[in-house]
C-alpha cells in the first residue's frame, strides 16, 4: 500500500514538473515576442515616419527622442513645420459591414503648395519604370508626417487589423473621381497632365484612378499589409492590391483586386463601374510590400460571387428577379455600393 501511494506521488510530481516545463515555455516564447506597430516598427523604436514611437504596439508622437523630418523641427514631442499653415478641416466617409461611417482630418494649403513645386518627373536617361515613378511618390518624406495622421486615427477606430484595411479601402473609394486640370513640361516643349500625389488628393478630395491607388498603397502599407499596383495597359486603368490567400487572389497573383474609382467590394474586378470599360486584358502587377495577408476567411470572397452573378443576370436579361434585388440590397448596404443604374452593362 505504502509503495503505491509512494509510486503515485512520483508520477504526480513528474507529470507537474513536465507541466511547469510547458507552461514556463510558453511564458519565455510571449515575453520574448518582438510586439511591434503596424508598420513594423518594434515596441520602444522609432517608426521611419517622424517623430512617431512604437508603444505598446500604438503610434505616439516623440520628436524629442525620434526627431523629425527634414521640413520640420522640434517643439516637445511634436514636430512643427513652417508648412503646417492653412488648415482646413475634410470628412473621409467609409462603410464597414453596413455602418456608416466619418473621420474628420485636417488638411494644411501650406504643404499642398510645397507639393506643387516638387518635380514629377525622373531623368529619362535612368530609364525609369512605373515602379520608378510609384515609389516616387511613396517616398516623398514631406508627405508622410502630414499622411501619417490619417493611419493613426483609422487605428483609433478598431484594433481589428482587417477593418482597419477595410475602413482605409472605403474611404479612398468614396473619394470623388475627377481629373486635375494642371499639366507639367517634362521639357521645354512637351507637356504632360498632372499626376497628384496622394496628400493632394486628400486635400482636393478627388483623384483619378493612378493618383487614388497611390493614396490606397500608402496607407495599406502603413497598416502593415501587403501592396501591389495593378495595370491594365491595354485598358489604361490602374487598380490597387492587397495580399490576400492565392486562392481567392487575381489570377493567383496573391493580391486581391481593389478598384479605385468608387465604392466596390475587395476582390471584385468586374465592376464596370461608369466610365471604366471591362477589363480583360491580362494586367501588370507590381509588388510594392511583402507584408501581412488578409485572413482565408475574407467575408468578401462569398459576396463577390453573388454579386458577379446577379451582375451576369442583369446584363443577359435586363433584369433580376426579386430574390437578387433583395441580395443586391444587402450588399449594397453592407459595402455602400452605388446603385446598378452607374454600372456600364
């Protein structure tokens, strides 16, 4: 009796010593985990955007420690800039999961103007690429401490990381389409129209489908997601993509397709929406980030094929029964899709 009881211990105390061993492992393994922001800034760095600091995975300002961009000096913990003049307040309307909803930002005439004046061209003797002219833009420093707010308070909203792409994603769509009516020489006798970059669309609230997809990239990067630009050269149109499970990708690219020119769901490249002709050339797709994947479980995926077929319905008989305009409600409301009138059939 006496050894069983003696036996029973030993193998109690094993099975606790073994269980100890576990669970002092997993706390090892969570307290050397690098937390880090959603740019990939590490807990207690500096983002490469100043002057903001990584703490406990959140954005906060620390010039002081951080320091600031080369148009802007130290004032505490926050940068000033000699542009930061003329604000004016604009609201960025987006829908996520049929709620409706706004950020109010504040826009400066003063680093708009500077803007203006910043060369949109590359020496052609370096044969530039897209990608020469897109990275041009996403790294134009005096740009991104004025874009840079706009991440942080998206952030604000949610710590879902997918809603907050989701939240970035429909509020770049609700931006108006609509042209600039600037040009710019690119030598003395040629001339080419304006191509914005993504803080003057924000202040002029309206862009064309290449100056949008900059605006979408620069913040979907920041969030910390995969980017790509997608080209349909023979269309001439420009979409945005974000890295998403290959199997719910365009043509197995493993980016999603987002379209730039209004309100429409995450991986539906069939839109049609009004003035943009079908697209079914085979489109360039240019990596800009490597970061994190949107979820196999996307609820999009589902919706975009019901949407595709009552789209297919409406352009092969004019109409859609009651069962579809039901759906067709629904998702509307859900995404704030436009109605099927400023769909090109």
């Amino acid at each position: 009796m006496i050894k069983d009881v003696k036996k029973g211990v030993i193998v109690y105390s094993v099975v606790v010593f073994f269980i100890l061993i576990i669970v002092l492992g997993m706390f090892v393994i969570f307290f050397k985990k690098d937390f880090a922001c959603s740019d990939g800034t590490k807990n207690n760095e500096c983002s490469d955007v100043k002057p903001y600091y990584c703490l406990n995975e959140n954005f906060i300002n620390n010039a002081s420690f951080c320091g600031c961009s080369s148009i802007s000096t130290a004032e505490g913990n926050n940068c000033v800039s000699k542009y930061k003049t003329e604000a004016r307040n604009i609201t960025l309307n987006y829908t996520l999961r049929g709620e409706g909803g706004s950020i109010d930002f504040v826009v400066y005439k003063g680093i708009y103007d500077y803007l203006l004046k910043v060369p949109r061209y590359i020496d052609s003797s370096k044969n530039p690429t897209l990608l020469d002219f897109k990275l041009k833009n996403l790294d134009e420093e005096s740009q991104e401490e004025f874009l840079f707010p706009l991440v942080v308070q998206i952030q604000e909203i949610t710590k879902n990381k997918e809603d907050q792409a989701r939240i970035a994603i429909s509020l770049v769509q609700n931006i108006p389409f609509g042209y600039s009516n600037k040009s710019v020489y690119f030598s003395r006798t040629n001339k080419i129209d304006y191509q914005r970059y993504s803080y003057e669309v924000l202040y002029d609230l309206q862009g064309i489908c290449s100056e949008k997809s900059g605006l979408f990239i620069f913040l979907l990067m920041k969030l910390g997601y995969g980017t790509a630009f997608i080209y349909y050269p023979v269309e001439n149109h420009e979409a945005t993509g974000i890295k998403c499970p290959i199997s719910k990708s365009l043509i197995n690219t493993e980016y999603c397709f987002i379209e730039t020119t209004g309100p429409s769901i995450i991986g539906d490249s069939k839109t049609e929406l009004t003035g943009i002709v079908e697209l079914n050339s085979t489109p360039q797709v240019i990596i800009i980030s490597n970061g994190t994947s949107f979820g196999k479980d996307m609820y999009e995926y589902p919706d975009v094929r019901n949407l595709i077929k009552i789209r297919e319905n409406m352009r092969k008989y004019g109409a859609i029964n009651q069962i579809q305009s039901n759906q067709f409600k629904d998702l509307k409301k859900k995404y704030g899709l436009i109605d099927f009138d400023s769909y090109t059939f």
